[in-house]
C-alpha cells in the first residue's frame, strides 16, 4: 500500500466523485477506481457509495478519513525533514490569517528564525475558516487566528486583545445605508448582526482582510473592523469611528496541536509574546 492510494481516497472523499479526484491526482479514471478497490480489498470493506451523482462516504470510509489523513501528513512531514540540511533538527508548519502578517507575522517570522535557529519553518497565510481546519486535520501544527476552534487536542492561549469596531470612510450620520457586512468568524457575525439590528443594504459580504478597509476607503463605505490594523488609516484621516456604535472584543490565539513537541510549543509562543507590538 502506498501514499498515493490514501492521497486518491482523500481526494475523492473531497471532490464527491472519482472524476474529480483523478484530476486532483493526476491519474485516469479508472487508475482512481482500481485504487480505490484495492485499497476496499485490503480494509475488507466499502469506503463509498457510487450512483450517477459522483461518489459518498461510507460510515467505514468516514471513519478512515482521519487515519488516512495522518499517513499522508507524516509522509508529506518526512519528506520535508530528510531534505533539510543537518543543522535543522525541528520543524514547524504555521499558519496565520492574511490579515495578520503585514503588521505582525511578518516581522515575528524574522525574529522566530533568529531566536530559535535550529528550527525549519513552513509557513501560510489563509482564511481564519481554513487555517482552524487544517489544524485540526494535521496540515499545520500552529496557527495565529482570532476565531479559534477549541477542540480537546489543541491548546490554545491568548496572543494580544484588540476589538472590532465600526468605521466608516463616508458620512457618519449616513452609516446606516453605507454598512457593508465584513467576515470576522462566525460567532461575531452573529453577535454584531443582533446588536445592531439592521441588515445590509448593499448585498455584499467581504472575507478581504485587510483590503476590506482600502475597499471602505475608495467606495466610501462602512463596515467593522479590527482597531489595531485601521489605526493608521484612523490616525490618516482615512476612516473614521462611529462613536456611539457598539464595539467588540476581537482577541488573537495562538493555537497548536497537542502532538507538537511541548518545548517548542512553549518557545514558539514565547516568541509571539516578546514580539507582539500589542499589550496583552
């Protein structure tokens, strides 16, 4: 049994079809289909249900999801080990919200690499939805979110607080029609939407980060944002707060699996805590 076939396993289990996982894979259809039977063979048992609409997990294949993405991240974690010179003897792969880097992560990698200089680092940028996933699944060992999912096998620790507030790049008296929903996690759209009692006029839902303020900015627009990261388009001129909107509490985590290596767990955040330009 090799990776590929658990790597064409993930890949249909993703895609919905055998099709569509054969694209993933760079294989044929019927490569993807004689994998998928011999890996059935060698378990003793069905992992999908195929009909005209692609293909579904079985209860077995579902269960096989987890140990099959484990194989494929410590093979994908070899690799990247054995081809790193001699004077790494650590890795990490991290991950943090795209909004987060160029005020924060950015110069946090720099001075992670000096301090800690034998450790080797694979880095992201993504979606707080992503990043949350990814660790869950074993694709990332850290991530610096500010909507974390707490699970029982991830610790996670507060980095900095900051909170969202409203601003507004248009009239403020006007900042009612000018409101334009902007993604900050799940839990928090839900708050915000009940506490202002309104609902968007314009339609639009941004998941930009940080090019959600330079997009209030040109259009003229409102929206929540984070404090920290508009405090020099606040200090510019740029937007402008709306005073007696509610704000809200938009803490950063630090996160990583419980399966990290617990010194360099302590270091890495030790690193973030002497680096972050945020009071905690």
């Amino acid at each position: 049994m090799d990776i590929t076939t658990f790597q064409t396993f993930l890949a249909a289990a993703a895609t919905g079809s055998f099709s569509g996982a054969a694209q993933r894979v760079n294989a044929s259809p019927s490569s993807v289909t004689e994998r998928i039977k011999q890996l059935e063979y060698r378990l003793g048992t069905k992992l999908f249900i195929r009909d005209k609409r692609g293909c579904q997990l079985t209860p077995a294949g579902e269960k096989f999801m987890g140990p099959a993405r484990k194989a494929v991240r410590a093979w994908e974690v070899a690799q990247h080990e054995v081809s790193l010179p001699a004077r790494f003897e650590r890795s990490l792969a991290f991950g943090g919200q795209y909004f987060l880097w160029d005020r924060l992560l950015l110069g946090w990698l720099d001075d992670v690499r000096e301090a800690i200089p034998d450790l080797a680092l694979r880095v992201t940028a993504g979606a707080w939805a992503r990043l949350n996933r990814d660790l869950a699944e074993g694709e990332l060992d850290m991530i610096v979110v500010h909507d974390p999912v707490f699970r029982r096998d991830i610790s996670a620790e507060r980095l900095f607080e900051d909170q969202l507030v409203l601003v507004t790049a248009g009239d403020p008296a006007n900042w009612k029609e000018d409101f334009v929903r902007i993604d900050w996690g799940r839990s928090l759209g839900l708050e915000i939407a009940s506490r202002l009692g309104i609902a968007p006029e314009t339609g639009l839902v941004l998941d930009l980060g940080q090019r959600s303020a330079k997009w209030l900015t040109a259009n003229k627009m409102a929206g929540y944002m984070p404090e920290y990261l508009v405090t020099p388009m606040l200090n510019s001129g740029e937007l402008t707060v709306i005073e007696d909107a509610p704000s809200f509490e938009f803490p950063a985590y630090v996160c990583w699996r419980d399966d990290v290596d617990p010194t360099l767990a302590a270091e890495v955040v030790l690193s973030f805590r002497e680096n972050t330009p945020v009071e905690s």
